[in-house]
C-alpha cells in the first residue's frame, strides 16, 4: 500500500524553489501553479484551493487592538 503525501502551501512561491516531491500540492492560486508547473513538478497533482482569508476579528475595547485569525477553506 502506498501512502500519499500532501503539500499545503504556507508562503509565498517563488521560481527559485524546487520542485514538489508529493502527490498532491494545495495551493493559493493560479500564479503559484504557473510556478510549480515551471519547476517540472509533473508527478504532483496541483489543485487551487485558495488563500488564507480573515474570517474573524476579535477586539479589546480598552486597548483597542485587533487579532485576525486565518483559516484555509
């Protein structure tokens, strides 16, 4: 039985990385894609899935501060 192996893209692409090793890469969008593709990454299913979007702000009225949290969907 093979195990498949998953990337989730955490950063920024860039055509100076190398090519992915895994059988299925999650990206943010297209222009991550192009790169990937760039790089021979034949052997990995590259699937758009989106970039980390604000879904929730949490405010301390006394200091007036905002956090934002980040989720993949």
């Amino acid at each position: 039985m093979k195990v498949k192996s998953i990337f989730i893209q955490h950063a920024q692409t860039s055509p100076l990385f190398p090519p992915l090793r895994y059988d299925i890469a999650l990206l943010w969008g297209q222009r991550d894609k192009r790169i990937y593709k760039s790089l021979n990454t034949f052997q990995c299913k590259l699937k758009i899935v989106g970039r980390p979007i604000d879904k929730t702000l949490i405010r301390f009225p006394k200091k007036n501060l905002i956090f934002k949290f980040f989720f993949l969907f």
